[in-house]
C-alpha cells in the first residue's frame, strides 16, 4: 500500500500544495486525485504567480491587461487567477460532494493590501467569496493579531476560510478563538453555524529559522515539536464544552492543517515530515514533488498524538540552547 493511501486510512487527509500549470491540458491533477489520494488543494498569490510565468496565462494576463478599462494590476490579476481558482474547484466538487464538505477544498488568498483595516478587509472577503460562487473554496486570511476580528466577522458572514501564516500553538488558539466567537454569533443569531474553515500551521520554516543556531542534535525537530504541541491544543478545544455545545448546534471543527511539509535540506530525507505528521481530523498540505516521494518511498511513523506528550521536552531543549521561541 502506498504511503499515500495509508495516510488517508489513517484519517488525515492529503491535499496538494501547488496549482500545476497544466491542469487543464493534461491529466496531472486528475492523476494526484485517483492515483495519490488527493482530495483538496491550496493556493497562495506567489503560487499563482508561478503558475502563469510557466503557462500560457501570462499570454492571458498581458491581454487582460490591454483591456484594462482603468482597472488596478490587482484587479485584473484576480480576473485571471479566479478563472484557474474555479476550474480547479470544479474539479474537486464532486470529492466535495462525496464527503459532505469535509474535503474537496480549494483555496484562494485575499489581497494582503488591507492588513489594517479591517472594515474594508471584511468588504472584500464577502465580495471575493461572491464572485467565487463555489461552496468549495476558502478565503484565505493571515492569522495575524490585526486580522482576528476579520476573521471573527468573516466566520459569523458565513465565508469559508483558510487562515493561514500560523507558527505558534499561541497563534493558533488566538485564531480558532476568533472563528468560533463568529460561529457562536450565528448559533445565537439562529443562522446554520456549519461553516467550513482551516487553520495552517507552518511547520518547516522554524528548522530552517534555527539551523545555524543549534546543535547537529537539535536539527530538524522544532519544526515538528511544534506542530505536536498544536495538535494538542487541537485535541484539547475539540473536547471542550464549549466546542461541542457548538457541535451540538450544528457545527463542525476548524480543521488543523500542517503547511510547509517539504524538506529543504537535500540531505535530510525528503518524507521526514510528512511521515511524521500524521494526525487522524487533519490535513497535511504538500508539494507535488513531496507527494509523489511519499507515494515511492515514504513510510508512516506513529500518530502525532503518541508524540505530542515530548513536544513540550524537545521545546525545553531549544530555550536551553539559546533559541527564543517567542
């Protein structure tokens, strides 16, 4: 059985983190969908960005471009972006579909233009959402403190989101905070408080952050210390009376998902997280490079759970060493 497979058996689902330029022309997605067991997809701006320098689409963009009609770079950016965004949702629908909303998730990004201000932050979330016109697809929101009321005023709007840039179990549960205020507004409101949401915690960044500043014994585990410590906080708010009396109301999690899966180290294995971060109600997001080694080669460790109870050890031997988590 391929890794990819026994991730999904598991309970954790693999969503790919990459748009392929060629998804409509060939069969590179579709084959991601059945053969590797993806069943969700995210995108960021610098994403898409990459995907029109390496397609036709910049062709398209120029020519939106010449169209202008005094629209902004933005603007017409989001045009072309949008028709990729839901073609690729259409994609996904019907995984969407088969498992009542849990998967078949696709992502696009706001405009990180309006970081501080939050009123006209909720006004474009809203309208990018109506534009979308796909229940499939999440806004995604920086989890940044500035934006905790967006993200507040979004979950109560009813929007899908992704809030992403996480780093910390203290950043996460600031968020998932945020969200439920707004799902708990609409219990109270007598509004349906299923509204669908993610919270991406980074994971390989902190080891690339600290890899000239710890010993060779320290390598390549804070970024999974703290992905365990997360999860923990996970488990922990999804038991609480809080959540459930939401639950009981109609809602469901804001799922955890684990961004930055991919090892950069090339003498590091290229699977160490991704076999290392397995967690049933999760979602592990990877490269398609990641994703095809898992397929070949890769082979799961144990839960994240089992290893959740030495996260808090292996944090304690990183302040010893000099990093300051904070």
């Amino acid at each position: 059985m391929k890794a990819t497979q026994a991730l999904r058996d598991a309970g954790q689902s693999l969503w790919l983190d990459n748009i392929p330029h060629d998804f409509l022309n060939g069969d590179t997605l579709a084959h991601q969908i059945q053969g590797l067991s993806v069943t969700g997809l995210t995108c960021n701006l610098a994403i898409l960005g990459n995907a029109f320098r390496r397609s036709a689409a910049i062709d398209t963009l120029a020519f939106v471009a010449a169209r202008g009609n005094g629209r902004s770079p933005e603007e017409m950016f989001v045009e072309v972006a949008l028709a990729d965004i839901t073609a690729v949702a259409d994609l996904f629908r019907p995984i969407y579909e088969r498992t009542s909303g849990l998967d078949g998730w696709v992502s696009f990004e706001s405009s990180p233009l309006l970081a501080d201000d939050p009123k006209a932050a909720i006004a474009k979330i809203k309208l990018l959402h109506a534009r979308i016109d796909r229940p499939n697809v999440f806004i995604m929101i920086p989890g940044t403190e500035a934006r905790l009321p967006v993200i507040e005023e979004a979950a109560f709007a009813g929007v899908p989101l992704n809030v992403t840039l996480l780093f910390s179990q203290e950043q996460y549960f600031a968020v998932t905070k945020a969200w439920l205020r707004g799902i708990e507004r609409r219990i109270g409101a007598g509004l349906n408080p299923n509204v669908a949401s993610v919270a991406s915690l980074f994971v390989n960044q902190w080891d690339l952050a600290v890899a000239k500043r710890v010993p060779r014994s320290l390598a390549n585990r804070l970024g999974l210390a703290i992905a365990a410590s997360a999860y923990l906080v996970y488990l922990h708010l999804i038991s609480t009376t809080r959540w459930q009396r939401a639950f009981s109301a109609g809602a469901q999690p804001q799922r955890l998902l684990f961004a930055g899966s991919a090892m950069k180290n090339p003498r590091v294995s290229d699977t160490i997280y991704a076999e290392a971060l397995v967690a049933p109600l999760t979602i592990n997001a990877m490269l398609d490079e990641t994703i095809r080694a898992l397929a070949d080669h890769g082979r799961l460790g144990p839960l994240l759970s089992a290893a959740g109870d030495q996260s808090s050890a292996t944090l304690s031997e990183f302040a010893r060493a000099g990093v300051d988590l904070a």
